[in-house]
C-alpha cells in the first residue's frame, strides 16, 4: 500500500479534506497548467481509456474523481444514456459544469459533489466506471475500490489511469528528476497553492503501479484485470470487470 501522504503536513484535517482544499485552490488554473505540464499527452491516454470504456457500449456511466470533466466530456462520445462525474472538489465541479453547459452536454453528463469512498448511488448502477488520476487520492483506497465494486454492474468494466514510475534507463532517473524537482517549480510558479503540485508529484512517486495495484483490484474482487504502460511508463492503464 501507498504512505498516506497529504497535501498540507502542518494540517490536522485528514487526507480527504485537504484533498478537497487544494484542489478547490488550484481549480481555476488546473487545466492550462495540466496540459502544459504533461506535454498534452495525458489527452491521448483519456482516449484510450474511451477507447477501452466503449467495448461494452455502456448506458450508465460513473467518472470518479472527474475534476473538470475532461474524461466524462470524451466519454459522451459513446452515446450514453447518463454520465456522472463524480468528484469532492466543488472548485473543480464548478469549472467543469461550465464546460459542460459550453459543450451542450447538460442533458447527458450530471456533475455530482461526491465522496468515493460513501457514494449516493445504489448497488449494481453503472455500465461503466473510471478514475483518472484519482485513485491515489483516496483516503483509503481498499474502502473506494469495495465501493466502486458495490456500484458497478456484473459483467461492468472499470479502468483506472493513474500515473506510475518508468523503471528502465535512462528514462527513471529523468522522470525522477523532473517529478521532484521541475514539475514542483512550475506548480509554484503558476499556481497560488505552493504545495499542491509538490504533494502531486511525492503522491504520484509513492504510489503502488503495475503489478502491485493490479493485486489490490484483485484483492478486493474484481476480475479479469489487465495494465498497460503507456508512454515510457510514466502512467499505467488499468482495466477490470466485476
């Protein structure tokens, strides 16, 4: 399992509180500074957690930890009956409705103020489930994937995309070094939360990947689980079924 790091270390609130903290104080530039921080990339990885999400052609489809809404905005692409992004960011909900509202997607895609781990939707609910850059997040990630478990069909599909560590040279010392030390410097640079790209990136090099996270889904029951590094390894695609 992953340390339980948290974003602000002099804080006495716990790990989801501050979670919602400082993504509320970095809503409102996250997706211009996401975009450059990752090169872009990080859109062509959504597409094929798009690309994996539409075998099954889902109805109902959940995107926990959805932020802005990026992944949940692609996923309408599939002609679903509802899309519910899911997140504990109201800050970043609020960015996210907007874009929405400006993709004329109101009718499809219901932002919801959540917590993954005590979901307010009924077992058995959704076609479809996805995290992208969220399950590291969780508080106490047993509790969120039994819960993810709980609302997910029988036969449903759930991907995570979450960041992992390249482990072949030279590409694991560079990723190293610009995760610990360049990624953290344009954080502070651009944003007016100093510590939430230094927790992104300690949380993001602590974090199980591969083999690892793909016992705890197996762990905690789902099946059929598969992962797949994509570019050099510095994010894994994880897929599962219930």
């Amino acid at each position: 399992m992953s340390k339980n790091i948290k974003p602000y270390k002099d804080s006495k609130a716990g790990k989801k509180e501050q979670v919602a903290e400082m993504f509320d104080n970095i809503s409102k530039n996250y997706d211009g500074l996401n975009r450059v921080i990752s090169l872009g990339i990080d859109v062509s990885w959504r597409k094929k957690v798009v690309k994996i999400v539409s075998k099954n052609q889902p109805k109902q489809i959940l995107d926990i930890a959805t932020g802005t809404g990026d992944l949940a905005i692609m996923m309408s692409q599939l002609n679903p009956d509802r899309v519910v992004g899911l997140d504990i960011s109201e800050g970043m909900l609020e960015v996210g409705k907007q874009k929405v509202s400006r993709a004329n997607l109101s009718d499809t895609i219901d932002m919801v103020v959540g917590d993954s781990e005590n979901m307010p939707f009924n077992d058995n609910t959704f076609d479809a489930i996805t995290v992208s850059f969220g399950v590291r997040n969780f508080a106490n990630l047993d509790k969120g994937l039994k819960e993810i478990l709980r609302v997910l069909k029988p036969g449903g599909t759930f991907v995570i995309l979450e960041t992992s560590n390249p482990t072949k040279f030279p590409f694991k010392q560079g990723y190293k070094f610009y995760t610990s030390y360049v990624l953290p410097a344009i954080g502070k640079l651009f944003s007016k939360d100093k510590v939430a790209y230094s927790y992104l990136c300690e949380s993001a090099n602590s974090f199980p990947f591969g083999e690892k996270l793909d016992n705890i889904l197996k762990k905690n029951g789902f099946i059929n689980t598969e992962y797949k590094p994509v570019t050099l390894g510095v994010a894994t695609i994880y897929s599962a079924t219930k």
